[in-house]
C-alpha cells in the first residue's frame, strides 16, 4: 500500500500535457485491444405494437333514434362508404319538417318579391309592403341556409337532403356508413335500441398501418432523430416520432417506430427487442473507460506508459462501452489499474 501511494505521488510531480505520456511504474495494469464494430446496441426494450389514432374509428349516433338496421357482424372487413347501420329518428323527422316548412314559406316569399317588385316600382303597392316582404325573404333564406346545414351535421348526405328540398317529404331515416377501409373491432348496440346522441355504435380500425413504441433512456435518445433507422436482429424500424418530453419518474423518453416488415395486425401486442444502430463504433469493457475533466477517456498502451484518449461515449449494454474515438485496431488499452491512471493524469495536470 505505502508502495502504491509512492507512486502516485512519484506521478502527480511530473508534468503532462495532451502529447505526454502517464509512466506505467510498478502497475500492473491488464491490456486488451478495441473491437471494431458497425452497429451499436441500445439496449433491451419491452415495446408495445398499437394502431395510430388516425386508423381507429367510433361511429356514434349523429342523433337520437332506434337502431332499424344492422348490416355488419363483428372483426368483419368493411369498405369506406359501406352501410353499416340504419337509425330511424323522430328528431331527425322534426328538423326535416322544419327545414320543409321554412322551405315552402321561403319559395312564397321569393314570388312575392318577385311580383312586389315591379308594382312598388309603379306606385301600385307601397314600398314599405316590397320592403318588408324582401326583409322576410332575406330572413327565411338564411334560416334555410343554417337548417340545411344542421341537417348536415345530424349526418344526412347532401344526396339526401336535395332529396328532401325537391320532393318535401321528410325521411327520419339515417343511414351510417364506413369511415375508411377498416375491420369491426366491436359493436355496442343491438337491433332496436334506442341510442341518444352520440352513443357509440361501433368502433373500427385499420390494421394496415400500426406503430412500435419503446421507452429508452433519455441520454441515449439525444442523437437520435426522426428518419434515422433502427434494427433488431430480425426487423428495421424507422423513428416517426419522439416525445419531447422526459418521464420524470423512469427517466425515460419515448420513442415511436415504423415496422419496416409490416405490422401484420400485432395492434396491442408487447415484444422484447434488442435495438441497434448502424454505426462505426468500437467496443471496449466498461471498466476501461472513466469520465476525467467533463469528458470520457481510455488508456492507450505506449510502451511503458499510458496515453490517455478522449472518447465519446455512444452506448453502455451488458459490461461493454462502445465509444467513437480516434483508435486503430493495434491500440491496446488499460482495463484494470485504471482509476490510478486517471489519479495521475489529474495530478499531473496540476
């Protein structure tokens, strides 16, 4: 013991610049060689597969009513624009007859402007009749306007609602249809129930799209970007997204992933995968490397000395560093005695 702080201080006396070397003395300090590698791991992960919002559906009731028709069964395919259900509605049978009421009254004050016009123009009539015909006119044109438009938004197709204007009839009968191309996960009603609006009737989803998401230490999600790709043994992932923010609890961010092979409808299903990243690196021992002076180094063996080496640090898995770091395949480095190196490189540098 007396004989290894002796050296260290026989070291720290002697002085160090970047291009000087650290004398091995009595150390006996084990070397092994750096291994060159072209991907570096990332670490382990339990990821979970799901659709993205925008493949998932719920068809709710656009009104109150009675379900009359039900034409799809459960996990069936359905294609954008299929019937799927038929709600019969006293409130949609309301707002027609209002829209047909405001309609008739609208078209008798259109032909009575029409025949006012002129007269008032003549003296015939006052113009105070024409005005306020024409006010009333002006009126019932922007309420058939906002009723069209309400009858709209209860779900009725423009096909049907030019239906309505030309014969005056009212159908309370609303048919809904497939958002997009999608399979029935579920259906939540049945033939006769009566649904208020907005109730769920079903919910679908598009399984030809789904995403892989992991939650991976923040530090290693610094270098990472959208675009960049990652690889398991078996499938490349493409990052589409990354949350900006940090877990305050695990320290972790998470990571959105394309499946490059597909998704092949794993929605909802987990899966251990070790990542990778296509990268030039080189692989050392985790006890050859130590953070000195803001930044991380290793020990390159030269002759009887050692010449610490900034490196920067890409990935730590399973007791190996992997680092970029300006090695060549010849470069032996320290993996035992380090931390007194590092103790006489401080003390030289002092």
């Amino acid at each position: 013991m007396r004989h290894y702080f002796f050296l260290l201080t026989l070291l720290a006396t002697l002085t160090l610049d970047a291009n000087e070397l650290i004398p091995a003395g009595s150390l006996n300090v084990k070397l092994v060689p750096a291994t060159k590698v072209e991907k570096v791991p990332l670490g382990n992960y339990l990821g979970n597969y799901s659709y993205p919002s925008a493949h998932r559906f719920i068809l709710s009731a656009n009104v109150a009513g009675f379900v009359s028709k039900i034409f799809v069964k459960p996990y069936r395919k359905v294609k954008k624009g299929e019937k799927l259900f038929v709600l019969t509605s006293p409130k949609l049978l309301d707002l027609q007859s209002d829209y047909i009421s405001t309609l008739l009254e609208f078209e008798f004050y259109e032909k009575e402007v029409k025949r006012l016009d002129p007269l008032a123009k003549k003296g015939v009539v006052a113009s105070k009749r024409y005005i306020e015909a024409k006010n009333q006119f002006e009126k019932l044109r922007t309420s058939k306007e906002f009723k069209r438009s309400l009858l709209k938004a209860y779900g009725l197709s423009q096909s049907q609602i030019n239906k309505i204007t030309k014969e005056y009839k009212p159908y309370p009968i609303l048919t809904i249809r497939a958002p997009a191309n999608a399979t029935v996960s579920d259906i939540e009603v049945q033939m006769g129930s009566y649904v208020h609006q907005g109730d769920t009737l079903a919910k679908l989803v598009n399984t030809t799209e789904c995403h892989f998401e992991v939650a991976m230490p923040w530090q290693l999600t610094s270098p990472l970007k959208v675009g960049d790709k990652l690889f398991t043994q078996k499938n490349t992932f493409t990052i589409i997204a990354i949350s900006p923010e940090i877990n305050p609890l695990s320290q972790t961010r998470s990571i959105d992933l394309h499946d490059n092979k597909g998704c092949n409808k794993r929605g909802g299903a987990s899966m251990n995968v070790t990542l990778y990243k296509n990268e030039s690196a080189w692989s050392v021992p985790s006890s050859a490397i130590v953070h000195m002076n803001g930044s991380y180094v290793i020990f390159i063996a030269e002759k009887n000395a050692f010449r610490p080496l900034p490196v920067k640090l890409l990935a730590q898995v399973e007791g190996k560093n992997f680092i970029s770091a300006d090695l060549h395949l010849n470069d032996r480095i320290a993996v035992t005695s380090v931390l007194a190196l590092k103790s006489a490189a401080e003390g030289a540098e002092e």
